[in-house]
C-alpha cells in the first residue's frame, strides 16, 4: 500500500490536502492505524484525480461531496452545469495563453526599434473599443474615465496593455498643447463571448509617422518635438488625431506602459 506522501506525490498533490479530504469525508485512505498513519490503495488513484479535477474548476467541497454521493446517477442538469464550468475555464485559459502570445510578439518587436527616432511605419486596420472624451487632463479624470471603461470590458482586457491607450485630439503641429488636448482611451477589440456595449472607432491601415518613447510627459513631449521637426523636413501632412498607443506589458501608470509609439495617420 502507498503511505499518505507516497499518494500525494503520485496524485501530484500534497499531504495536507490528503489529511483535509480524509477530515472532510471526501476522500478516505484505504486503511488506517491506531496511531493515525494513513495507508492508500493504487486504485485509488484515479477517485482521487477526478475529486482534484472537480476542485480545479472551483467547485465547492459541498459541490464535490453531492457528485461523489450520487455515484453513477448524476442529474443530467449538474453534468450539464459542470461541462460549462469546462468549458468556461478552457476559454479562460485560451484567452491568457492570446494574451501572452500577443505580450511577446510586440516585446519583440519594440526590441527592434530605437527610442527617439522617428519612421513612417506601415498600421493595419484596427478596430477599438473607445470611452468617452475627457473633460480635462487631470489624475483624477484619467483614473476615473479608465477604471468606467474597464468596466465595461473582458474581465481579462485589462491583462493586455498592448493595442490600448489614447487617442488624443491633437496637431502634429503643437505638441505644446499635448497636456492640455482632450482624449479617448482605447483598447483593441478581440474576439468574445461577452456582448460589450461600448462605442467602437477605427484606425485606418495607411502609413503614419510614428516614434517610439518613453511614456512620461517628458518623454512624450521629447517625441512629439521629434515628430514635428520630422513631419516639417519631409513634407508630411497628417491627421489632428495622435495615436498613443501601449508598446509593451505592464501598465505603470495613468493607463499606461513604461513605452509608447506616438502616431500620426499620413494624408
């Protein structure tokens, strides 16, 4: 027989868990001593895979309890409830294994780029989800207008700062009056189950003149300095839109990465 680590190794599991499930009455070793060492069957082994299976989906011990009582004869209807708990967390998973797809892709593509040196860069279309205009540029304002519009998203959006930001309204021209433009924050629309009533908008494929910065008012402003002297040189006419977009994983603050592509859609 398989002393209660042996089991836990097995099971992949630990012997804390086993001593809790044995507590509970959910899953009891085959044999037990006066002095309390607890002693399990091979057999056993795959009760206890699918009681671990059942607490993998977050059901309750309650939950876990009625399903082990009932045997064989489980109501269609919680077979039914539990396939969609399945299904949810397989969605789940798939939609964080996209996330982290997408957070390497662009890593590896802002290592490919040098701070500060403005291009023109070929944009794929792209569809966003928007928030309404700010009313002014305060900490406040930009906290309050990101965690309204968050709320409304995938509780997983949040998750990847890559294709969000801002669109703010604002001259390649003027890059004194960046702190004062009003905005929009945007997040990329990706495939979902959830039926999201939000207001969407689109950034048009075409080539744009783009920098990448650092994203602080410093560096921003650095940037757009940059960006007008280029536009001004090559004789470039753009769009009173910038683009701010997320260039890497984690948001630092105000709803942004430490970098950030700066773009304006070339006429």
């Amino acid at each position: 027989m398989l002393k209660i680590s042996e089991m836990a190794k097995l099971a992949n599991t630990t012997r804390r868990t086993l001593i809790f499930y044995d507590q509970e009455g959910i899953f009891k070793p085959e044999y037990k001593t006066k002095a309390g060492y607890r002693y399990y069957d091979y057999s056993q082994l795959y009760d206890l895979l699918f009681i671990l299976g059942l607490k993998s989906l977050d059901m309750s011990l309650e939950e876990v309890k009625k399903i082990k009582s009932q045997s064989y004869e489980i109501p269609t209807s919680q077979l039914l409830s539990t396939q969609t708990k399945i299904e949810n967390k397989i969605q789940e998973l798939v939609n964080i294994q996209t996330v982290i797809n997408k957070k390497m892709e662009n890593q590896k593509v802002t290592e490919n780029f040098a701070l500060y040196q403005p291009t023109v860069q070929t944009r794929r279309k792209t569809l966003f989800w928007c928030s309404r205009q700010s009313i002014s540029c305060t900490e406040e304002e930009v906290a309050q207008l990101f965690s309204e519009f968050y709320q409304h998203l995938d509780s997983l959006a949040i998750m990847d700062t890559t294709q969000s930001g801002f669109l703010t309204n604002l001259s390649v021209h003027k890059p004194d009056e960046y702190a004062e433009a009003s905005f929009r924050i945007l997040k990329e629309i990706v495939t979902t189950k959830k039926h999201i009533l939000t207001p969407t908008i689109e950034k048009k494929a075409g080539l744009y003149a783009t920098i990448l910065v650092e994203n602080n008012i410093i560096g921003i402003h650095q940037g757009l300095t940059k960006l007008k002297k280029f536009c001004v040189k090559n004789n470039l006419k753009t769009e009173n839109n910038l683009w701010q977009l997320n260039a890497n994983n984690t948001l630092i603050e105000t709803g942004s990465s430490q970098y950030g592509w700066l773009e304006f859609a070339i006429i």
